[in-house]
C-alpha cells in the first residue's frame, strides 16, 4: 500500500552501471553526419546564391550585337529573371516565424513550490541545467524546446519544458518521474542544438521547394504573355525546376540523418530514465501513452458536440480520466512474463515499418532496450497532481486554452464537469448498440432501402426456418460474431499489406490467417483479402435485408409500433441518401486536390479544370443540402428546435462563395463539409440508434408465429 505521507519525490535506483547511460558510438557518429549535412546544405546555398549573383552580372553585362526591338525585350527579360532568381534564393531567409503558441500557461516557482523542487532535484541527478521556463499544456506529452529566435542559433539558450497535462493525468508519481528524467536526459544532450539549426533550415528550404507564393503568380503570368517577351521566363521556370529539386533532394537527405539521430536520442534519454526510475516505470509511460490520448481524444471529440449545445466543460480532465478508467477496464492485460523473463508490454509488429523519417523509435524496441540490463525502481502509485499546488484551477486554465476564441458576448459559460459529463452520457446512450449486433452497426451505413419497396423487399427475401424469434436468434447468432470478428482480422491483414504496396516496408516475409507467406505473394494475398472484403459486403446487405424482412413480418399486427417504425426508417433512409452523397463529394474533393498535388506547375487552362470541378462539387454539396430542407426531423434527444434535416446540418454556418482554386477557399468549403458531415453522422447514428430500439421493442412484444422454409 502507498504510503501518502511519504516524501513526493520516488528514491533512485542505487544498483546502475556507472557507464550506463555513455553515448553509443552510434549516437555520436550520428551528431557528425548531422553537423556535416548542415555544412554541406550552407555550403550548396552559398554556391546557388553566388551562381544567381553572377547571373545577373552576366545578363546586364551581356551585349548582342544588333538590337531591335525584340533582342531588348529578350536581354531585359534576362536581366529580370536573373534578379528574380537572387530574390527566389533570399526570399525564405525573411519569411517570417509562426507565432507562438497561444495554448500554453506558464508556472513560476512562487506558485508551485512542489513541482519546482521536484524538478531541480531530477534536473541535479540527471546531470542537466534546470529549465528556463515551465508550461502547461492540454496535451498527452511532455518536450524540450528552445525559444524560436536568430539569436537562439549562434548564442546558447536554456531550454524550456513543456509538460501536459493529458499526461499528468494518466500516470503514477512514478511514472511522472521517468516522463520527466526522459526529458531531462535530452537537456543534457548538447546535440538538441543541431534540431535548432534544422528547423531553420527546414523552414527555408521549404520555403523555397514546396511553397508557391505572389513571386510563382508572377512568374506564370509573365509566361502568359507573347513568347517573344515570355521566352526568358520559360528559360527561368526550367532553371528553378533544377533548383527546387536539388534543395528538395538536400531537405529529404538533412531529415533523413535528422530522424536517425533523434531516434538514437530517444534511447539515450530513456536510458537517463531508466537510471534514475528504473526500467518498469519507464516501460509503464509507453504503455500508458496510447490509452491516455485516445481518453482525451474521445474527451475532446465529444466536448465538441457539447459545445455545439452550449455546454463547455470547466475541466477536460475530468473526462479524460472516465474514459481512461472505462478503457483501462476493458483492455486485456499484458501477458504474463516466462519465468526469469522481465514483464513485456509491447510485441515486435509483424510486419515492421521502414519508418526513415521517423523521430522516435518503435516502443517495443524502447522496451527491449530499457530491459536489456534491467534496473528495477521502487514504485509510487500516487497521483502526480500532489505535486501541483490548486491543481483545479490549473486544470481550468488549462481547459480553456482548448476552446476556440469567441467573438465578444458569445463564449458559452463554462459548467461543472460533471453536468457536462451526464450531458455527453444522455448523448451516448443512444448510440451503444446491444453486444448481441456483435459491432455489425458500428461506423456502418446501412444498405439504403427505399421506404416505399420495404413491403415488396420483405416479401421477396428469403428467411432461415423456424419461429420469426428463432429467426432472429439466428441473425444475431454465432455466424455475426464469427465474421465481424474475421472481417476486423482481414481489415488489420490489408492495412499490414499495404505496407509492402507503398514499399515501407522490407521483411521479406509476413503472415495472414496463420500462415506464412513470401513478401513476394503480398499482392496476391491483398487481392484476395479484398474478394473476400467483397463477399462481407455482399451478405451484409443481404443480412441488413433479411434484418428488415423480420422486423417487417413482426410488424405485421402492431400496427401503431408498424406506424413508429415506418416513420423512424423513412428518417433513417433519407438521413444515409444525404450523407452518402455528402461523402462522394468529398471523395471527388480529395481526388482533384491529389492531382493538383501530383501537378509540380500546371497551365492556366488546367487551373480551369480544377476550379471546374471544385465548382461542381460545391454545387452538388449545396444541392444535397436543399434536398435535406425537405427532410423533417423526429424527437432525438438533444436535438429539439430543428426543424429539418438542413436546419440541423448547416445552424447558423454560413456556406462558401463560388469556388477559387485558392487555399482560402479550399480551407472555407472543407470547413463547411466537415461541420455538415460530421453532424450528418451524428444524426444517422442517433436515429439509427432509435431504429434498433424499436426493433428490440418489436422483438420483446412479439408473440411467436412459425415460418415455412424456403
């Protein structure tokens, strides 16, 4: 049992290797070929910036022998490309910074005397200078990061510490301590300050390879123009074409020894953690991360829909950790450890990922190395939140930094949590489908069915034999559960697959269904798996018919429930016509930006096509939405006051103007889209929520009549 009266700050291990956290070779080779990619990248910049320079000495030095009128244009539009070229080279070193991030709150030492002593004993045990400055965030994380200035390149700065509070609020005292020692491990890792420099150096040549700006319009409406005077801005358009792809072969090479070393970093931080909290608590925190970000994931998504009714939490904790316990409750433990074998929480993936440009490395392998020499660490089961001095008003503070900025007049009030919380649990409720639909409902649109041929359907389709009750035992029975559970592996086996498709990854063999197969045979074996994804899909309509065929039959001397169901199906139907042609022009959306992004420059007649087809889309989105005015909704719970189905989707949102081939527009129509479609869903699955009801209902009142087979 913990003893709550005991000292906040869990002792050290004592038995550690006196070596045991000394740079690897690896690591240290890795800091050279950085330092070198960052000279060779200065030393290639330096090189193109002087070839532009003498570029334009050459052009406006340069003189034809005869000029008319024409060979002027010619030798000033050289002249004019040449400078162009110097200010397409320059432009990126003054661009300017983001600005900081406004979701963070800061802590001094006066108020959180706790936490500051429990910072610098860790920060003198670690080896590492005490943090500049201190912040809280809502995130699951904690970071070390440096004030984003030029002086922060060439003068040493201290390093700041970013500590979330989604995390905080998912793990032990002991657990805190390792989070913390890992963190402190890179304050002491003097190569932090190469990530400095590449951020720099990403942010330019970014700039310069990816980004098209008023300088990429004036180039393409300078090619506009009669080719007499446009020929040098072809000329210069080719030249840039050679320049952006050896900066963009220099960016893809510095991130590649980037990502290398900061994996090697990770694991010399987590050994600082491992020494200083022992190899169990710092496994712990890697196991805990993926249960405590889904928690305030699930916490954030669903405070949104409170928000929508004008309910804002005072406290986004207070949900993360119901959803953290709700999680916890249901998610199998970790196998128990072979004899003399150290507790695994994590297990190779079977088919791993050439992850290149990966900052961290995979936690199995984390584990593995944290357990190689094993240190064990006494444990702490406290709450971390004793180190915080008024934890409820940091946690309020906090939670408002994740809401959006409200005009004047306009923020909702901010409730009690748990009022919200009962609120979020009304919502909820009438979307948990029984355990007996085996998951069949989940995330699924139903087969649409005309509300009009649901007599004719019925009529045709075929039931299994025996009492409509036992029907529906069958349907609900042990072949559900046996292929959704198969159809969840298949869906796992092609995502895994897939890997092998886009070349991520180079194990030369995986496994499906229990047997091996040669990474050759992956396409055969997707292929497969998606003829089989096939016939899921096809009996699931089947089976969704049959499901209505039984209901539809049970009904047939109810007739008030018959009435309710008909009225609630027609709902159903007419909610799924507009969500599906919602979706396809999303689909259609996303498919014309893929090959706009495909497209490096593309001609004006081009441009045509793709604000064409945005257009398109914007209107047949608007169309959906005028058919959905003539929709009207039934009681759902939260959902009084709309009208129709539009009143729902669109309130007060404005939508957006004809379309642009412009990011304001794309940025504006995706806006509407996800507001519309995500509220879509919401109702879908709502009804759909109450249409199964109905059906138990049905079910429940049923008095037993036999059926012949067919």
């Amino acid at each position: 049992m913990t003893d709550l009266t005991a000292p906040l700050y869990p002792p050290s291990p004592t038995d550690v290797p006196a070596d045991f956290t000394r740079p690897k070779a690896r690591y240290s080779g890795l800091v050279v070929a950085m330092v070198v990619s960052i000279l060779l990248f200065i030393t290639l910049y330096l090189m193109l910036l002087a070839a532009a320079a003498g570029l334009v000495y050459l052009t406006i030095t340069l003189h034809f022998e005869r000029y008319g009128v024409w060979s002027a244009l010619f030798h000033l539009g050289c002249v004019v490309g040449s400078v162009m070229l110097v200010v397409f080279l320059l432009k990126s070193l003054f661009q300017p910074s983001p600005p900081p991030a406004d979701d963070r709150v800061e802590l001094t030492a006066e108020d959180q005397p706790a936490l500051f002593e429990f910072v610098s004993r860790l920060c003198a045990e670690a080896g590492a200078d005490r943090p500049k400055h201190i912040y809280l965030t809502s995130e699951v994380n904690a970071a070390v990061f440096y004030d984003s200035t030029a002086r922060s390149l060439f003068w040493p700065t201290r390093k700041n510490l970013l500590i979330g509070l989604g995390l905080v609020n998912g793990l032990t005292i002991s657990q805190f301590k390792a989070v913390l020692a890992h963190e402190f491990g890179h304050f002491a890792q003097r190569s932090m300050r190469l990530g400095s420099y590449v951020h720099t150096v990403s942010r330019m040549i970014h700039g310069m390879v990816y980004t098209r700006d008023k300088w990429d319009e004036m180039l393409a409406r300078w090619r506009t123009l009669d080719i007499r005077v446009s020929a040098a801005a072809w000329l210069m358009t080719g030249l840039i074409w050679v320049v952006r792809k050896l900066l963009e072969l220099a960016y893809q090479g510095i991130h590649l020894v980037h990502a290398s070393l900061s994996r090697e970093m990770e694991f010399q931080a987590d050994r600082v953690a491992v020494r200083l909290a022992g190899s169990d608590a710092m496994c712990d925190v890697l196991y805990q991360l993926g249960p405590a970000s889904e928690a305030l994931g699930s916490a954030t998504q669903q405070l949104g829909v409170a928000l929508e009714h004008g309910l804002a939490t005072d406290d986004v904790f207070y949900h993360q950790s119901r959803y953290l316990e709700q999680h916890l409750a249901t998610q199998p433990a970790p196998a128990a450890p072979a004899a003399g074998e150290p507790r695994r929480r994590f297990r190779p993936d079977e088919v791993n990922i050439v992850a290149m440009y990966a900052s961290h490395p995979a936690d199995y392998l984390r584990e593995e190395q944290a357990q190689r020499v094993f240190v064990p660490g006494p444990s702490d089961d406290r709450s971390p939140w004793l180190l915080f001095n008024r934890p409820e008003a940091l946690r309020q503070a906090v939670t408002q930094t994740m809401y959006p900025a409200f005009a004047p007049g306009t923020a909702p009030e901010l409730r009690p949590a748990a009022e919200v919380e009962d609120f979020l649990a009304s919502e909820r409720a009438e979307m948990e489908y029984p355990a007996h639909y085996a998951g069949t409902y989940d995330g699924r649109l139903l087969t649409p069915v005309d509300p009009a041929d649901v007599a004719g359907i019925a009529d045709q389709t075929a039931l299994p034999p025996g009492t409509l009750a036992e029907v529906r035992a069958s349907l609900y029975g042990p072949e559900l559960q046996e292929r959704s559970t198969a159809h969840t592996a298949r869906l796992a086996d092609l995502e895994k697959l897939e890997l092998f498709a886009q070349k991520l990854t180079k194990d030369p063999s995986f496994v499906v269904a229990g047997v091996s197969y040669p990474a050759a045979q992956a396409q055969e074996v997707a292929a497969r798996l998606q003829q089989e994804n096939e016939y899921h899909n096809a009996w699931l309509a089947e089976f969704d018919r049959q499901v209505l065929a039984l209901h539809w039959a049970m009904l047939a001397n109810q007739p008030t429930l018959r009435s309710a169901w008909l009225e609630r199906f027609e709902l159903h139907y007419r909610i799924l016509l507009a969500l599906r042609e919602v979706h396809e022009v999303g689909s259609s959306m996303a498919q014309t930006i893929a090959e706009i992004n495909q497209l490096n420059q593309f001609t004006e007649s081009q441009a045509a096509g793709f604000t064409s087809r945005f257009e398109q889309n914007r209107v047949r989105f608007m169309l959906a939405l005028e058919q959905a005015k003539k929709v009207p909704l039934l009681p759902l719970t939260h959902l009084t006051g709309f009208a129709t189905l539009a009143d729902f989707a669109l309130q007060s949102h404005t939508l957006p103007g004809i379309a642009q081939l412009q990011g304001d527009w794309l940025d504006a129509f995706f806006s509407s889209y996800n507001l519309v479609e995500g509220r879509l869903r919401r109702i879908y699955f709502k009804n759909l929520g109450v249409l199964l009801r109905l059906q138990e209902d049905v079910a429940a009142t049923y008095q037993p009549a036999a059926v012949q087979a067919a």
